[in-house]
C-alpha cells in the first residue's frame, strides 16, 4: 500500500489534504514528453516527476538481456525516491523488452507504450501500414503479436530508425534536426515493396512525434501518421480516477541519470511542460 496515496477521503493535515504522491513517466530522453503532453492535457494539476535514463541513451541499439536488468532495477530507485502513484513507460522500446518483468517488481500500476498497430489498421484505407521504431522495437516478438492479432489481413511494414532519436532530442535543443535522418527514414519505408501505398504511418517511438512535421514533410504525399499518447493518457487518467489532484499546478521535476549540465539547451523546452526542478539520480 502507498502511504502517499490519496483517495477521495483525504487525511486532512491542518486545511489542506495531505500531498499528493506524483505521476512519473520514464524514457531515456526527451520522448517521453510527447506523452506527458497527452496526460497533461486531461490531468493538469497533477505533480509530475519526468525521469531520463541519459547515461543509458540511447535503448534502441542495446540487446534485450541488457535492456531488461537496467530498466527494472532505474525504475526501481525512481519509486523508492518519489513514491509515484503511477509510472507510466512513455517509451516503447523499454515498454516491448521490460514491461512484464517491471510489473512483476513494482507494486503500483504501470502503463506501458506499444505500438499503436490496432488503430492505425483500423484507419488504413490501402491496407498498407508503416512503422518507425528503433532497431530493437521493431524486432520484438510483442510487435510480432500486435501485427498477428491486429494487422493480419494489412501489409505491415517495418523500419528501424535510430538516428531520428537524435533528430527529436536535436529539435528540444532549439538545433535543427539532421534533415538526412528524416529522409532516410521516410525511404526506408517507401523504398520497400508496396511501400508507394503506404497510406498510415506509426510512430513507434516516443521521440518520434517530435520530428512528425519533418517527417510529413518528406513523404512524397500525405500519410496520417498515429501514435499511442492519446490512449496511454486515458489509461492513465481511467487509472488514477480515485485521486483528488491539486487544485493548482506546481514545478514538475526532471531527474537524469546523466549530467545536469547537458539538460541546459533544453530548458526551454521544458518549462513548456512545467519541468522547472533539475536533480540527478
Ligand atoms: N523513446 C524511446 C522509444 O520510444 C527510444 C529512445 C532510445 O532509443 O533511447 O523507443
């Protein structure tokens, strides 16, 4: 049990209720903030602390074996130190590898960031579907069984594109993204067979909705392109709907396992989502 959990019979502490353990969201970097900006859209006033694996960045060129000890034991320390009611994954390659083994550790709800292969098969009118992931997401046996369950009867075809990674974290900077990234990315998706008939394209990467106008931009004609934060933001909402929040907003904080310095090009960037405290883990 939580000792900071507040259901909606608040301990009263002199006039106000007790302080409201936060939401934390983890990515390597800036990727997760494409679904912190989801949540915080239908949950405005809730504390939120965003946490950083830098020093582990980037996941999407680690193997699993690697990827499934570091995650856990991060996630781990982050609860131990913020008491978090909820943790929400809000990156997918860290989501496909750990999410059963950082369940099976932690015991508050974790939601996790797949691919959003249902949706966009849902909404493809050519049956030809794209998606961008890094390296190791698209070679993951849980996208092999999102496209058995939900895409069987489409062309489903995959990329992996690390480099874009760096083309979103370039962009929070204030820096250009490498425009050779995005059009290498865009190709590796057109260039393969049916690949002119991709009508859809997933963004199977947190980072990636970052550099969605890039990306749109190089496609030789429209795509839709999908992501799964809207519906990650409602799952957290659904799940943390016993919580009276704050009534007003407060500092989010941003914890890095890497250096504080390195986090100062994207300060900007960050008061956006009212990421203002700046610690280390
Ligand atoms: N944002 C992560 C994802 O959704 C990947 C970042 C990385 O490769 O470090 O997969």
């Amino acid at each position: 049990m939580n000792p900071y959990r507040l259901t909606k019979e608040p301990v009263m502490t002199g006039n106000y209720p007790d302080t409201t353990g936060p939401l934390l969201f983890f990515d390597t970097g800036v990727g997760g903030l494409s679904i912190l900006r989801e949540a915080q859209r239908l949950l405005p006033t809730a504390p939120v602390v965003y946490a950083a694996d830098y020093a582990g960045m980037p996941y999407g060129t680690k193997t699993e074996a690697e990827l499934s000890t570091r995650i856990p034991l991060l996630l781990g320390r982050l609860v131990e130190r913020y008491k978090p009611q909820l943790v929400t994954i809000a990156c997918n390659t860290a989501s496909t590898i750990a999410l059963d083994v950082v369940r099976s550790v932690l015991d508050i709800p974790v939601v996790g960031t797949v691919p959003a292969v249902k949706p966009a098969s849902l909404m493809t009118k050519t049956g030809v579907v794209g998606l961008l992931g890094t390296t190791a997401t698209i070679r993951q046996p849980y996208v092999d069984r999102l496209a058995g369950e939900f895409a069987a009867d489409k062309k489903l075809l995959r990329f992996g594109a690390p480099e874009l990674v760096h083309a979103a974290e370039a962009k929070l900077r204030g820096e250009e993204p490498d425009p050779e990234a995005i059009t290498a990315a865009v190709k590796g998706l057109t260039d393969q067979e049916h690949g002119d008939e991709i009508d859809t394209v997933i963004l199977a990467c947190t980072h990636f909705p970052l550099v969605q106008a890039e990306l749109q931009k190089s496609f030789p004609r429209p795509v839709q392109f999908i992501d799964g934060a809207q519906g990650i933001a409602r799952r957290i909402a659904y799940l943390t709907n016993d919580i009276i929040w704050p009534e007003t907003v407060r500092s989010g904080i941003f914890v890095t396992t890497g250096s504080l310095d390195a986090l100062a090009p994207y300060r900007k960037a960050f008061q956006e989502f009212g990421l203002e405290k700046f610690e280390a883990l």
